[in-house]
C-alpha cells in the first residue's frame, strides 16, 4: 500500500518531498504552482534537478498532482472556460516535465446553465487539453465532489457519462474522495452499505478508472453536500468506514492520500498516517 499526504511546495517543488518524509509519507501529492493564481512560475533546470534528486534520497513517490481550484471547464463563460483549459494544459504541461503521472481536477460547476450543458461542456474540455498534449503521459483525474452549488461530479453517473465522451480513454480517470462522497451521500458504514457505495462505482465508472483515493474524515453529516475535511476518525465517516477502505483488496494498489488540517510540523500527518495504518488487517 502506498499512503500520504498533500505536502508543501513552498520554498521548491523538491521540498515537499523532505516533507513528506517527515511525516512519514510513502507517496505524496503536490501542486506544481500557486493554487489560487492563474499564472505560473516557470520551473528552473536547477529545481527540477533538485526534485529528482529528493525523490532518489527519499524513495518517496509523487503519486499526483492537484490541479488549480480557479479552473471551471464546465463553465458557460466562454472566457473562464477558455482560460480554464489553458490552466489545465500547463499543469498538465508541468506534470509531464516533473514525470508525475496523474493531475487530479475538479470537474467544473455548469452555474445555472444545466446539468447537461456543463457535463458536455467538461468532456469537450478535457478533449482539447489532451488533444494538445498527447504525449504527455499524465492521467488526468476527475475528483469526486461533495456536490455543493452547480458543481458536477457528485455522483458517480455524471463521472461515468464525463468519461464516456473522452477521446484519449488511455488517459482519463478518477480520484475517489472519501468525505466528498459521504457528503454527496454514499455512505461508507456499515460494512454492507459501503459495499454497495463500492458497487454502485465499480458498476458505473468502474473500478479500473480509479487513479487516486483521498483520505478525509467528513465534518458534516451524510449527504450534506458540504465540503468539510475532518481527521481519519473524528468526523462523521469514523474509523470503521475507512477500516473498510483500507483492508479493500482491490483498492490495495491505489495511492491514498491525506488531505486533512495540518501545522507546520506536520504532527498531524504524522498521527493520521499512523491511524490508517493502524487499521490495516495482516495479510
């Protein structure tokens, strides 16, 4: 199993993976620029020298990237949509130069235009960024939400009628969002309900699609659509739902990553890491 956190960039993109090792990551996952700014820093020789480096010293993975929150491909507004495209060609651009091989995105909200125009107008998206970049080699993911507003991808119908549309089926999946999913109402406890949540995905978008699984504890109650993230086992998920998660055979080789509240130390990784662990059953 490869588990981990979200991990810093600041101060160059090599030094997320020092942070990783220091919350005893076994992957991790970044971002490649600033997530709230359109523009992006050019990435130097001699950072991207550094990041291979630290990758070789560390023997930690970079599991995937996170693209920007500002993209909405699913946009009516002809000009966000066009700059969203453009922001995800670039940072699908930067994954390929970093060799990371998956950019997990948020598929995009329709704002009022409807449901059907939004999802057409995400998979024409994800075409055109593909379609520029086809040899590039990254995967890029569709992130499960929580459903809030306009947003599309709450349920797993409307990620298996976004994939469906995609030309490059080689590089098109899905990362699978814990407390997202509970918030849009799959439950992952009992044990029979979270086999039916687990069925229901393998069923519609299939279980071959899924690329990345975040690991995140809800603050909100099933169903809320409100995008909350708790630590593993404080929220209303609990530990068992993630018991479940974890001890899933056929999800044994996904990379689980953490994207829960943290300080500087890092302490909470760290004691989040050791939880999930902790509920791994001996083989």
């Amino acid at each position: 199993m490869l588990i981990g956190a979200h991990e810093s960039i600041a101060g160059g993109v090599y030094t997320a993976l020092e942070r990783g090792r220091k919350a005893t990551c076994d992957t991790i996952q970044i971002f490649t620029k600033s997530n709230h700014q359109w523009k992006a820093k050019t990435l130097a020789t001699d950072e991207v020298d550094r990041y291979f480096v630290a990758i070789e010293e560390t023997g930690i993975t970079v599991a995937c990237s996170h693209s920007s929150y500002l993209i909405n491909i699913g946009s009516p507004d002809r000009a966000l949509r066009e700059r969203s495209r453009r922001g995800l060609l670039v940072e699908v651009e930067r994954c390929s130069l970093l060799r990371i091989p998956n950019l997990v995105f948020h598929p995009g909200a329709h704002v009022g235009s409807g449901e059907e125009n939004g999802l057409a107008r995400i998979v024409e998206g994800i075409n055109w960024v593909l379609g520029k970049a086809p040899k590039s080699g990254v995967t890029l993911c569709l992130e499960t939400t929580a459903g809030a507003g306009t947003t599309l991808g709450h349920t797993f119908e409307q990620l298996a009628n976004m994939i469906d549309g995609v030309e490059d089926q080689e590089h098109v999946g899905v990362c699978l969002d814990t407390c997202h999913i509970f918030a849009a109402g799959y439950p992952l406890d009992p044990r029979a309900s979270y086999l039916k949540t687990i069925r229901s995905l393998n069923q519609t978008v299939g279980l071959d699609r899924l690329r990345i699984l975040h690991l995140n504890d809800s603050k909100q109650e099933l169903g809320s659509r409100k995008d909350r993230h708790e630590h593993i086992g404080k929220g209303r998920i609990g530990l068992e739902g993630f018991r479940h998660v974890v001890n899933d055979r056929r999800l044994r080789k996904i990379p689980m990553i953490l994207e829960t509240p943290k300080g500087e130390d890092l302490s909470e990784d760290v004691e989040n890491l050791k939880v999930l662990r902790s509920l791994v059953k001996p083989r």
